[in-house]
C-alpha cells in the first residue's frame, strides 16, 4: 500500500506489541481460513484433473458352462471354462477432453484464489484503516478534553472573584462529561475494529497492541477511465477465461459421449471333454439409438453461452463498487482541501482568539464553547474524510490487483 505511511518493524507483533500495516498484511496471508480453503479447492481441482486422464479398467471374467446339469452334463466331466479380458476403447477423443476441462477447472480455481488473496490484503487494509482512525479519533477528544481540564480551572478561579457564576463551571464540566462520552463511543468502535482484523489474521480476538500508521497523506488519484481499465486485470474477471475453457471441453465431452466406445474382448476356453483349447475373441458397441446425449449437449452449450453474460455481470458488479468507492475518494479529497486549507485554521484561531478574549472578559463562555466545538467537530470531519478516502484507495486497488500512484497533495 502506498497510502499510509509506516515505520518499519523488525519484529514479529506479540500479544502486546503494536503492528503495523506490512505485518498486518503478512499475518491475514499466511493465517486467513479463506486462503487456506482456496488452496484446498486447487488441490481438489488438480485431483480431478488427474483422475480425467485415468484409462477405463479392464474386466476379467470365468465362465463354466455345460456342467452340474444331467445327462452327460453331469458333473464337469463336458464342462466348458472360459476366462477372458475385456476393454472398452474410448474413441474420439474423449480422453483428451477430459484431460482439457481438468486442466481448465485447475486455472479457474487458481484465478479465484489470487482473488480471494486480492479480497483479503483489501479487507485487511480496511480493518487496518479503520483502527488508525479510531485511535486518532480517541486522541482528538483527549486533546480536548485536557484542554478542558486546564480551562476548569480558570473558570473556578474567575467564580471565586465573582466574574463568572457557578453555571459556568457546571456548563464546561459537563461539555468535559460529553466529550468523555464520545471517546467510549469511539473505544467501543476502535475495540470492534480491532477485532475485525484480529478475525482476518486467523485469531479470535486480538493478539496485538496499537496499530501503528498514519493517514495524514493525501493524493490525486488517476482518471475513473483508468481504474476501469485496470479491472479488466482483477482475477475475478481473468478467470473467467478458465471457465471459458472449461465449459468448451464439458461441451465437447458431451457431444463425444454420443459416439459409442467399442469393447474389445479376448478369452481362453477348455473344452473338458476333449481336453481341447480355444481362443474366444469378441467385439461389442453399443447403439445409439434411444440415448444420443441431447439433453447433456445442450445444456453445455447453454452454459458456454451463459459464460459471457455471466463475465459481463461480474464486470459491472466489480465496476460499480469501484465507482462508489471512487466517488468517496473524490469527495473526501475535496473535502480535506477544505478542511485544511480553510475550516481548521480558522476555527483554531477563532478558539485561540476566543480563549484570550474570554479571559479578558470580552467573550462568554457560551461563544467559548461553541467555537471549541467547531475545533473539535472540524478534526472528527477531517479524520473521517481521511479514513474514507483511504478505504476507497485500498478498495480500489483490492479491486485492480495493485497499487496505482497518486499525484501527492501536501500533509498537515
């Protein structure tokens, strides 16, 4: 990810050490059950794969004929033994067939796990994101609030000299109190998202300690057209080309099944009354007369031709979450340009003015806290933009298959 700026980290994470978004990433691959189940789903694949090109057994059968009955059939004394081999040849083709849409049923399953990896590196990112935000967003309302411990104090202090009434102090402790309030909220959320990765990276609950990272860097991201452009590359639709292939050698093998496979069959027999031997040496195929497939052909080849129409909707599913997701890019960017170029600076200096003037006697409390209020709801806004833009960067590139460059704007 190019998004988010990370100090490096030599260690592996403890229970009680921080992690970083690279060991984060490193953790979801080798840990996550859905990687693991997608390597499974290649290994069943390569399976059938290997047992498409197995041969046809051959049969090996005894016969007795013309004995334990009466008369000179008496016993074995007239018996005939017959032991004999047979083998059915498959004609046509068929073999290869199968060996065809084995093959092409192993690409499939490998394009679908490097889309599965692609799903879980991007829901790891987000979780990732989520709890860089939630700890930032913890840390804005302890600024806050040891703001407002140093300014209760002012506040007593001007009660004590009957400048201010006691309403005022009860009026900022209880600003104090709902700021507190909104940092348990924000715990509960960072505690939820802490989890969330922690599930990712094959735990049931967290096993590591904050996440270190920022979000504090901003780009322009590329065109839409761009982006549209790279999703032709996600595995999602490449695999697609697998399914392709597959499906044409199903619908062939359905179409050679109509051929019939001739069975060849070789034998000796002994002939017990004369002490005689033989060679038996028989040809059997079947006609296809009442069974010539249909039905199995046709529905292969309407599930060859479902193959686009089913391509094309994943195609649109893939283009409309990028397209939402780069419509959250292009409106938290601007704005953050906003916020930073404009509302930030000049709610902390309104806050800054204020404060001196308050001191002064020249601004109440009640404009005091209304401007501290602006402060703190500027950087909430701020870092929800941050976090959303984020999130749409590393869904889109969950979505593309890899980073894309953004042309950087400057950092608070």
């Amino acid at each position: 990810m190019l998004i988010i700026t990370i100090p490096a980290a030599a260690t592996e994470p403890r229970p009680t050490r921080s992690i970083s978004l690279p060991q984060a990433l490193q953790r979801a691959l080798s840990a996550n059950p859905r990687l693991t189940a997608a390597e499974r789903d290649i290994g069943i694949a390569g399976g059938l794969r290997i047992q498409a090109g197995a041969l046809p057994n051959p049969d090996v059968s005894f016969e007795l004929d013309n004995a334990l009955g009466s008369g000179p059939y008496k016993g074995t004394r007239s018996a005939e033994t017959t032991l004999q081999l047979s083998q059915l040849v498959e004609l046509g083709g068929k073999r290869e067939a199968r060996l065809a849409a084995g093959e092409a049923g192993v690409g499939s399953a490998v394009w679908q796990r490097r889309a599965t990896r692609l799903e879980v590196l991007s829901e790891t990112a987000i979780a990732f994101i989520t709890i860089i935000s939630a700890q930032r967003r913890i840390e804005i309302f302890d600024e806050q609030i040891a703001s407002f411990d140093t300014l209760i104090p002012l506040l007593q202090k001007r009660v004590q000299e009957g400048a201010s009434s006691p309403a005022e102090t009860l009026r900022a402790q209880v600003a104090a109190d709902l700021f507190r309030v909104e940092r348990e909220r924000s715990k509960t959320l960072l505690a939820t998202a802490r989890r969330d990765l922690a599930i990712l990276m094959g735990d049931s609950s967290p096993r590591f300690g904050t996440a270190v990272g920022r979000l504090a860097n901003i780009g322009q991201p590329p065109s839409f057209q761009a982006v549209v452009n790279a999703i032709e590359a996600n595995p999602q639709l490449m695999r697609w080309t697998a399914v392709t292939a597959q499906r044409n050698a199903e619908l062939l093998i359905a179409r050679l099944k109509a051929i019939p496979d001739p069975r060849i069959s070789a034998g000796w027999r002994h002939y017990q009354d004369t002490n005689d031997n033989a060679v038996r040496l028989g040809v059997s195929i079947p006609l296809p007369i009442f069974d010539q497939n249909t039905g199995n052909i046709i529905a292969a080849q309407e599930s060859l031709a479902k193959t686009n129409a089913e391509r094309a909707i994943n195609k649109l599913v893939l283009i409309s979450i990028a397209g939402r997701a780069y419509d959250t890019l292009t409106g938290a960017l601007a704005e953050l340009k906003l916020l930073r170029s404009s509302v930030i600076p000049k709610a902390r200096s309104a806050s800054e003015t204020i404060l001196s003037g308050y001191t002064q006697g020249r601004f109440t409390l009640l404009e005091l806290l209304d401007v501290r209020g602006a402060v703190l709801q500027a950087l909430l806004r701020e870092q929800e933009a941050l976090q959303n833009f984020h999130i749409a960067i590393a869904t889109i590139e969950g979505l593309v298959g890899n980073p894309f460059s953004l042309t950087r704007e400057s950092s608070r």
